[in-house]
C-alpha cells in the first residue's frame, strides 16, 4: 500500500508539472514597463520595472520581491562571473555594476571620449568578461538633453577601456552571445535586421552578417544555439537563421527574455506592465 500511494503521488506530481509545459504563465502584471531580464548562478531573475526605477527579483523558487529603488531608469541588465549585476543605468547614461547582496553600487562607464552615452540599452558578456552593449537614442521624459551627442553603436567594455565596434546602425538594440562564446547577435530594431559577428581571441569583432530579416527589442539563446527576438511576442530562430516558432504573448509589447529557474528551464519574458514565464516544450 506504501508503495502504491508513493506511485500515485509520483505519477500526480509528474502530470501537474507537465501541465504547464508550452504554456505561457503570468508572474505578475502589477508593473508599468518591464525589461532587461538577467539570470544569476541560482537561477534567480532580476528584471527591472524602468518607468517606476525599480530592480525586482523573482526567485528560483517563486518568491517576486521588490530588489532596489530607486535603480538608475535601468533598462537592460546581466549577471556578471562574480554574481554581479551589469545595468544600463539609462537615467544618467552609464553602465552600473551592482552587488546583490550589499546593494551598492559602481559607475563603470560615464561616457566615450567625453560625451554622454545615448542610453546603454542592452549587454552581454563573454567568459572572458568583456562587456558588449548597445547604445541606441531613445528620447527620454526625465532627460534635460534633447539630441545625441554620439553614433548609434554597439560597443565593447574591457576593464576600464570603452571601444566603439560598430556604428553602422539604424538603432541597435538586443544582444547577446552563443553558448560557445564564439558569435555576437546584434538586432537592429531600426532597420529590422538581426545581425550576427565572429568573435575574435582578442574579442574584437569580424564578418558581420545578416543573420535574419527582422529586429528586436531584447534576445537570448538556448542551449541549442536557438535565437529568441522579441516585439509582438517571441520568434525563435534556429542557428541558421530560420524561424522555427512564434509564442504568442498577451501584451502590447513583448521587451525582453532570458532563461532561468532552478536547472534554467523556464524562458522568462518581459512584456509591457507584465512578466510571464514559459516551459519550453520545443526543446
């Protein structure tokens, strides 16, 4: 009898966890703009609420929690080697590194040769800690500026060193890497185009390509090497460059993924005042 309840129990666990596989599930929808979700080595997901100047944190075990306010207008972030946060602090157009434990905070990046940053907007980085982020020119409401002082680029970050790879954009937007580190998918979500760069030893960029007709506004990979975009819901492209699925996400806007959970399991999506989380059942 022990045993059969112990089977029962097993089999009822295992039909409610693949319940949700597939199926898009709202986190919460008590925001305002969401962004530029990141995951740290738990699992655990920062995100940030932009309008409102928030930092929440959704824990590998379900617990939503406000993290930091106010949190610099961040838009995109990412979870350095060290367990750091990485954020495009877009109300003073700098780049943040953040401790998750004490909260504070360093400005790492002010600016490229004296001028103000359009807006780091998203970033990546390699197992080599080199930071790549995209600075496109989004008028901001609580900006006293009205005009760039710089190219739409995407840039490069090696210790205190900013360098400027590619001006060659309409507005540059999402990035991130391959798993194997040795590609950089750039969207141009200005002139509808996902492009994608070999990464070099020295991290340099080399033979940028086309890699699909279409933008983004936030992206990232899975273990397969699958491509997700974002706009009206999530596109996943394969590695060469064919769309191999569209989720539907009940937003206006869809802004941004990662994924995370406990063994990474779940695609996390941001999407105008809500965040919602996925079981991929295409994996």
């Amino acid at each position: 009898m022990k045993n059969l309840c112990l089977l029962i129990l097993l089999c009822n666990t295992v039909l409610a966890w693949g319940q949700d596989k597939g199926e898009v599930i709202l986190i919460s929808g008590d925001f305002s703009f969401t962004e530029g979700p990141a995951r740290d080595s738990l699992g655990n997901i920062y995100f940030t609420d932009q309008p409102n100047n928030r930092i929440w944190k959704y824990s590998s075990g379900g617990q939503l929690s406000l993290f930091l306010e106010p949190a610099g207008r961040s838009n995109g972030l990412y979870i350095d080697q060290e367990g750091y946060i990485i954020a495009c602090a877009d109300q003073n157009n700098e780049l943040w590194r953040i401790s998750t434990t004490t909260k504070q905070k360093e400005v790492l990046v002010k600016g490229y040769k004296s001028k103000k940053l359009n807006g780091p907007n998203d970033l990546w980085i390699s197992k080599q800690g080199i930071i790549y982020l995209s600075d496109p020119y989004y008028q901001r409401s609580y900006w006293t500026r009205t005009k760039s002082e710089l190219p739409e680029a995407v840039y490069k970050l090696v210790g205190t060193e900013l360098q400027n790879l590619d001006a060659d954009f309409g507005r540059p937007n999402g990035i991130v890497g391959s798993p194997d580190g040795t590609l950089l998918y750039v969207a141009d979500i200005g002139a509808s185009k996902t492009y994608v760069y070999d990464i070099l030893d020295d991290g340099a960029l080399a033979n940028k390509k086309l890699f699909c007709a279409r933008g983004s506004d936030g992206m990232t990979v899975d273990q397969n090497g699958n491509l997700y975009l974002t706009g009206d819901g999530v596109f996943v492209y394969n590695a060469q460059g064919e769309q191999i699925k569209h989720i539907r996400v009940p937003a206006k806007w869809t802004a941004n993924v990662c994924f995370g959970g406990s063994n990474n399991e779940y695609l996390f999506i941001t999407a105008s005042e809500k965040v919602f989380k996925i079981y991929p059942d295409w994996l």
